[in-house]
C-alpha cells in the first residue's frame, strides 16, 4: 500500500469534500427548483371565487368586467397555465375530457347562440361551474340547470397536467403516515395538489395557503378583494380566502401585514383552529413541556388538544414556534372537519 505524505492526504480529502458538497448542493438546487417552478392547483378555487360579483362586460379582461373567455383566462393565469384569448380558441386547443371524467380546474363549453361554442366556464366540482354571464356576471352555475345550461353544453377542455386519478399522489404511497387524511381530503376535493399529481408533503405550507385551503373546507365567501393587509393586494390569489378568515376574526399578522409567504406555526395553527371550529376548552389542563400558562397561544392549545386534533410530541412538547408542513396540515384539518 502507497503511503501518502501528510500534506497529500490532507489535499485528498479536501478534494473529496468539495466533490461531495458539489453534488449535494447541485442535488438539493434542483430539489428545490423542481418544487418552485411547479404549479399548485390548491390556487384555484379561491382565484376564482374571489371574482365573484364582477358584472360582465362583453370584451372585458379586468375586474370592472369579465366576458366569459377574459375571466377563465385570468383565473388560470394565477394558476400558471397561459390560455389563448378567445371562447373558440380554448375549446379548440387543450385536452379532450368527457363530462363524466371532469376535474377542478377544467373548462366547460357551451353553445348558447345556436351556432357552435359561444361561452365557457371552470368546473368548481359537483357539477358546478362558475363563469362570467351576462346579466350575472362573475356567478356560479349548474351543468345540469333544466332551464339554460344543461342543453347547451357541448364538451370540455383541459389544461392542467394530472398523471394520476383524483386523490392519488407520486409522492404519497400507501404506506405513508398521512396516507389516509391526504386521499380523504383529496377525494372530498377539499386539496387538489401540484401538477402533474404531486402533493410534496415535507414542504413548509405558507399562511396563504392555509387561508385558502381552510377558506375552501368551510365553503367561505371569498368575494372580497378589499387591500385589508398592508402586504396582499386585492390582485393577490388568496386575498378573499385571507380577507374571509379575518372576518372571523383570524389574521395571523403583525403591524398591518399578514405575512402571505410566511410558514404557519404550530401556536398559530392553534389560534386559528380554536376561533373557526369554535373549539371548546379542555376540562383538565394538558401539559406540555414547552408550553405553559403565560404562552401567549396556551388556551388555543389547550383547546386545540382537548379536541383530539393534536397530541403533541412523545417527549411530551408541543413545539409551538415550528412551522407546520402540508402532511401535517392535511392531519390536522382531517381531525378538525372528520
């Protein structure tokens, strides 16, 4: 065997260190690029909802008007996804999808002027559909409507990307821990997840998502786009879903600002859950090492663990300042509305 000299070995493994950290650097760049270049779909149902009541306007693009193609276009431009211009031009591009295969975030096409595809809609789920109309404006309606739409209907397109039925994930196999919360949230059409059928569930959710997803369980009105935060316009995806939970009195902010992009903590959480599912306080003290009575969250908590929706930790913590990731918020809105 060679025997190097000290100063040989040491050059060595300097080299194999750099080499190393190379590849997990270049490894873990593009974990994180594929993550944030995909699109989440959970963006959709309050995009849209949040232009509720725009009056329609014929050629109308912005919010002192929508036509039928000008809203759905909008709409799925917060989700990522480019759609041509006119009515005729998306029902003859996209993916072909019968009636009985339609997924949120479809569109759906009519002929209302007796003389081929004339307006379209975004399927909502339980055959609803919710569009820009004239005399309605930005409104919701039934695919099987006796009276108008039901006759009228002549297919559907679609442009998001799903690999897998509804509920079912690349990245959460039957063996995960929140298998069965994720693909019950799933089913109910409660979560949608990421293009092309991922969930990524290790990955911190922000408060907006939250507020959006919560706004969406409790089938709450997101139609107002009021500037309420300093930091979330009322061109923001989720600014009904946000402006709907302080209403009920959850903001989750500091100094005027929501902090949309900011990870959600567990005491957080807590506060949140405690004021919209009016939970109730525990009759006995739970104790958790990290959390006692002077915590500013210690009611919520305690209120949040009488329910059954937390448990804590097995040393016996809480962690209250850590920041919830989506399998863990999926749990925990399972237990809350299960």
């Amino acid at each position: 065997m060679r025997n190097f000299p000290n100063d040989e070995v040491v050059l060595i493994i300097r080299r194999f260190s750099f080499i190393i950290v190379t590849l997990f650097i270049v490894f873990f760049s593009n974990t994180i690029s594929t993550y944030a270049a995909a699109q989440n779909y959970d963006v959709l149902m309050p995009a849209a909802k949040k232009y509720i009541g725009v009056p329609y306007k014929y050629g109308g693009t912005t919010v002192s008007g929508f036509d039928c193609s000008g809203y759905v276009r909008t709409v799925l431009a917060q989700a990522g996804i480019s759609l041509p211009r006119t009515t005729g031009e998306q029902y003859n591009s996209g993916v072909t999808v019968d009636r009985a295969n339609l997924r949120i975030g479809d569109l759906v096409f009519f002929n209302t002027s007796g003389s081929g595809v004339s307006h379209s809609g975004i399927y909502i789920g339980d055959d609803q559909f919710i569009h820009s109309q004239n005399g309605k404006g930005v409104s919701i309606s039934s695919l099987n409507d006796p009276y108008y739409w039901k006759a009228r209907y002549l297919g559907a397109r679609r442009y998001l990307s799903y690999d897998l039925q509804v509920a079912s994930f690349h990245d959460i196999p039957t063996t995960y821990w929140a298998y069965n919360e994720i693909e019950t949230l799933a089913t109910d059409r409660l979560i949608i997840g990421y293009e092309d059928s991922y969930f990524y569930p290790e990955t911190i959710i922000t408060k907006a998502d939250v507020a959006a997803l919560l706004a969406v369980a409790m089938n709450l009105d997101m139609s107002n786009r009021t500037e309420t935060f300093k930091d979330v316009s009322s061109d923001h995806w989720a600014v009904g879903a946000i402006n709907a939970l302080q209403e009920l009195g959850i903001s989750g902010g500091d100094e005027g600002n929501f902090n949309p992009e900011k990870g959600l903590t567990r005491a957080q959480l807590a506060t949140w859950f405690a004021t919209l599912f009016s939970l109730e306080e525990a009759k006995e003290p739970i104790e958790f090492t990290d959390v006692d009575a002077s915590h500013w969250a210690y009611d919520a908590i305690q209120k949040l663990a009488a329910s059954g929706i937390t448990t804590g930790y097995e040393d016996q913590s809480f962690k209250p300042d850590a920041e919830i990731n989506r399998s863990q918020f999926a749990a925990f809105l399972y237990r809350a509305l299960y």
